[in-house]
C-alpha cells in the first residue's frame, strides 16, 4: 500500500512526457500566427505607403483613380519601317521596306497600374487566310504608367512578309514599288525606362492608362535609359534582277547585329482642351551607343575614344495620345513609335515601329475612401 501511494504521488508531482508537448505546442502555434499577422501587416502597409508616395499628386492639376478595376476593349495595330542606305558618298542608294500594319483587337482587365488581357489577329476573328511569312510575327509589349515613372518591355518578330516600299539611285526599267519581298527579318527586344519630373502635376497615367483624371493644363521634363538588342536578316539576292546588279557592296551582307543603350531627356504636354478631354504629345530624343557585328566581323576595328565616337548614334521615342474620361467611362486613342538610327562611314540603317490603340472602356468598384 505504501508503494502505491509513493507512485501515485510521483504521477501527480511529475505528469507523463506527452502531457508536456501538448500543452507547449498550442503556445508555439500561437506565437508564429501572431508573427505572421504582423509581418502582412507591416507588409501591406509599407505597400500601400509606397503605392500612395508613387501616387502623391497636386489635386488642383490631376484626379486621382477612384476605382478599384477596370475592364476595355481595344483595337490595336501595329506597324514597321525600315530604310537600308549604302554608297561612297556620291551614289548613296536606299531601300525602304515595310510589312503590311498588322491589327488586332483584345479584352483587357485592370487592376490599378496593372491591365492583363488577351488580343486576337483580325485575320484569325475574320477567318482570312494568313501568309506563311505573317504567320511568324509576334509581338509582346508590356507598359507600366505611374506618376513617378515609367517603364516599357518589347520583343518584336517581324517575320519576312515584307513589300519594298520606295528605293534611290537605282537605274531601273521596270518599277518595283510594292513588290513583295521575303529576304528581310527582324528580331528586337528591349527595355525602356524614364522618370517623369513634374509627376505632381503632370499625369501620364491620364492619357496612357487612364487611370487618373488631367484637370489643368501642363507639361514636365522627362529623362530615361534604354537597353535593346537588334538583329536583321538581309538576303539581297532575292531583290529584283535590276537591283542585284546594281547594288552598292557595302548592302550586300546577310546579317546585322547590334546592341543599343541610350540615355534620354525630352518633354510631354498634357492639353486639357475641354472637359474630360485630353491630348498628349511626348518627345525624348536620346544619344545611344551602338555596339555591332555585320556578318559576325565588328564594325568598328578601332580603339580608344575614336572608336567611341563613331558608335554614337541617335534614337528617338514618340508618344502622343488623345482621350475623353469622366473617371468612369472612357474613350480615345494612343501611339507609340520607337525609331533607332544605325549609322557608320558607307552603311546605314533607320528602323521604326510602333503601335496604334482606340480603345474604350469603364472602371467600377469604387475604392473604400470615395465611397
């Protein structure tokens, strides 16, 4: 009976190992859900006092967004350009070529900054037959419009559906204007981005995004960096009989490949010409270093600082926008043209694209402070 009495008394003074954990582990529990609790808060506060500090504006000049989402409808096209010049100087020639415009319509749904959709060839909602050659173009565009800044990502394909579109200094008896041609392809992806100086006052949001609201007149200096890569195919021999004959030795290459950084400074205007109504015009003309290899041999085999001289070249990026939004219905129009110019002592080359947008749309769900 003692015996007994002496383990039961063990038992209460000491309880079994498991009794232990269980009691602990509610309290380990406990304390990382609280610590994650204040981890996602600090987080989403801190997101929303960058949002708010990104979004800081003169509310005499702009409107801020009182909406959550946004849903548009858009009609876009895109187009290209390209000018090949070749020559000693006294028979410079030159070759424009350029692929029918190609268009497209999407659906698109946007939360804030953001719009994520999906476009369809009109061919393809039509039911038109595409060409082998336009079946290899594809375009990829991203871009981001906030007060502070903003930023542009492109990877473009043009495929080889392309038609000479004029040509120089070439004695020819037939003309050839508008004749297909498939021995041209370009490939360009890149990188653009800018600060917007006068961001207070001067939206690009508004005429872009349509995301804030223009309510006064007024412009402000724009300075970027852009970053590209660009690589052209050129197989002349598949030219017009006349125009392989005579055709300058310094066009006559198969492939060009360069690399492109620029730095940019330029100025947009905000034009409020009636209520709810805006127009945008940007310029930011940029000097760019071009790095490139012809037929994989350098184009430059020169060192020190000449050699950098002759690598600059000059870049230009336009943008231009026209647009009627009373905060929750809007309507308009947009451009976007990139022109890069490749330059040295008997070769050039002028390459544009671009893409122009109408498109129409409403935003709802208002956010919890304008409700």
């Amino acid at each position: 009976m003692a015996q007994t009495e002496r383990e039961d008394s063990i038992c209460l003074q000491a309880p079994p190992l498991g009794t232990k954990l269980i009691t602990e582990k509610p309290t380990r529990l406990a304390e990382f859900a609280e610590g994650f609790k204040k981890v996602y808060q600090i987080s989403t506060y801190g997101l929303k006092a960058a949002g708010k500090k990104l979004n800081d504006v003169d509310t005499l000049y702009i409107s801020p967004n009182r909406y959550n989402f946004a849903f548009m409808l858009e009609q876009s096209t895109w187009f290209e350009h390209y000018r090949l010049g070749g020559g000693n100087g006294s028979n410079d020639q030159g070759i424009n070529f350029a692929p029918n415009a190609n268009a497209k319509i999407g659906i698109y749904f946007g939360w804030r900054w953001i719009f994520l959709g999906v476009s369809f060839d009109l061919k393809d909602v039509l039911g038109k037959q595409k060409s082998p050659y336009e079946k290899r173009r594809k375009e990829v565009a991203f871009n981001l419009y906030s007060s502070k800044f903003g930023v542009d990502l492109y990877s473009r394909h043009t495929g080889s559906d392309f038609k000479i579109t004029s040509y120089s200094n070439f004695d020819l008896g037939n003309d050839y204007v508008d004749t297909h041609f498939s021995g041209f392809e370009s490939k360009i992806k890149g990188l653009n981005a800018y600060w917007i100086f006068n961001h207070r006052k001067f939206s690009y949001p508004a005429a872009f995004s349509q995301s804030t609201n223009q309510r006064r007149s007024c412009g402000s200096l724009m300075a970027g960096f852009s970053y590209s890569q660009h690589r052209i195919t050129f197989d002349q021999t598949l030219l017009p009989d006349e125009m392989q004959q005579q055709i300058q030795p310094s066009l006559q290459f198969h492939n060009l490949k360069y690399t492109d950084y620029n730095l940019s400074v330029g100025y947009g205007y905000n034009w409020v010409f009636a209520k709810n109504c805006l127009l945008n015009i940007s310029l930011l003309p940029a000097i760019g270093f071009k790095k490139a290899r012809v037929d994989d041999r350098p184009t430059n085999e020169e060192t020190g600082w000449k050699r950098w001289i002759k690598d600059v070249n000059f870049d230009l990026i336009t943008r231009a926008g026209i647009t009627w939004n009373n905060s929750k219905f809007y309507v308009g129009a947009s451009l976007v043209l990139h022109t890069y110019d490749y330059r040295k002592e008997n070769f050039s080359m002028t390459n544009s694209f671009g893409s122009l947008r109408i498109y129409m749309g409403l935003n709802f769900w208002k956010k919890k402070e304008y409700r």
